[in-house]
C-alpha cells in the first residue's frame, strides 16, 4: 500500500482536481435510494479529496472523513467545511475514528476496495460492521480495470464481497453496474451496498 500512497502523494493536486470534475451526484447515482438524509452519521473511507463528505454536509449529514494520504488530507481538509473530523486512518485499523465511539448509519468507500490486499479484507469489513448503526449501511464500489500509473490493484468481485459480509453478518441488498463517468473506456465500476442481517 505504500508505493500506492506514495503515488496518490506525489500527484494529490492532479487527483484531486480529477475527483472534483465529477458531481457526487453522477458518481453514486446508482445506489440513490440510500442516500443519507439529513441528521444522519457519514463514514467517508478514502474521501479523497473531500468531494462526498462536502455533499454529505450539504445534506446535513455529520461527517466523518478518512484519508490516509497526507497531502490529500491536507486539500480536502483546506477545501472543507469545518465540520468535517479528518483521520489519517487505515482499514482494518480505524484507531482514530474508534475512539469516537460512534456508529454510523452510512459508511461509504468509494474508489477504495481494489487497494485493500485480499488477506485484509475480511478484517476490513469486520470493522465496518463494528461501526455501523443497527439500520446502517456499508457502499462498497468496486474498480474493474488496470491501473496505468503504477498504483496498486487487486482483483474484486461481487462474489467475493457477499461471502465475506455473510461472514461478517452482512447481507446484500443492492448490487448495480455503471460506466465511468470519468470516461476510461477501461475501467466500470460495480456498487454493493450492505445491511446487518
């Protein structure tokens, strides 16, 4: 993970600016019926450079940010609203955020789960369920496609999501299919959304 971190690091302004060329609205569109409404608590894993906790705010939403590559946790916090609490955490180890003591009715990680290594991912989700609220729900959207700049992938497949939220009491209530909206003719991406059993 730490050539890929090196790698969001050393081009954050460029990753940001691509981040913010699309509306969160044309990015998550797909899972729009479980959009969080206002009071509600976000867990945003992987926000990057603020894009969806900014959205989450102006929903009214309270919101909780982690990005473990500095220099984007640098932008998205300049270019945030206040109320936005920043962690520089890891999964599965979200030791900032677990000394909130908070449960979360939605937790999204977009553009995250492909650079998680297949041996942590069921510790990953353990986690997540740890943190969700007894109505809550995970977003998971997964990356089909190569990465060109020498960042870091590993493969993800629905399959393998469900059986490990099954493992972790996790069932699947949504699973949809989309282009990038980016427009990379090689890349698609997938949406899961998850529930407690």
């Amino acid at each position: 993970m730490s050539k890929t971190l090196d790698i969001y690091n050393q081009n954050a302004d460029q990753f940001a600016s691509q981040y913010d060329s699309v509306t969160f609205e044309s990015v998550h569109q797909s899972w729009q019926q479980y959009w969080p409404v206002s009071g509600n608590h976000v867990l945003d894993i992987g926000a990057g450079s603020g894009r969806d906790s900014r959205w989450f705010v102006e929903q009214g939403c309270l919101v909780v940010a982690v990005e473990p590559c500095d220099n984007l946790r640098a932008l998205g916090k300049q270019n945030s609203s206040d109320s936005i609490q920043w962690f520089g955490d890891y999964l599965p180890n979200l030791t900032g955020v677990e000394t909130l003591s908070r449960q979360f009715d939605l937790i999204l990680l977009s553009a995250v789960w492909m650079h998680i290594p297949v041996e942590l991912r069921p510790a990953s989700l353990q986690a997540l369920t740890h943190l969700m609220s007894d109505d809550g729900k995970v977003v998971i959207t997964l990356r089909h496609g190569e990465f060109s700049d020498g960042r870091e992938g590993y493969d993800v497949s629905v399959q393998e999501l469900t059986q490990l939220g099954r493992e972790a009491g996790l069932v699947v209530c949504l699973e949809s299919g989309s282009a990038d909206v980016l427009q990379r003719n090689s890349v698609v991406w997938q949406t899961v959304v998850l529930t407690k059993k």
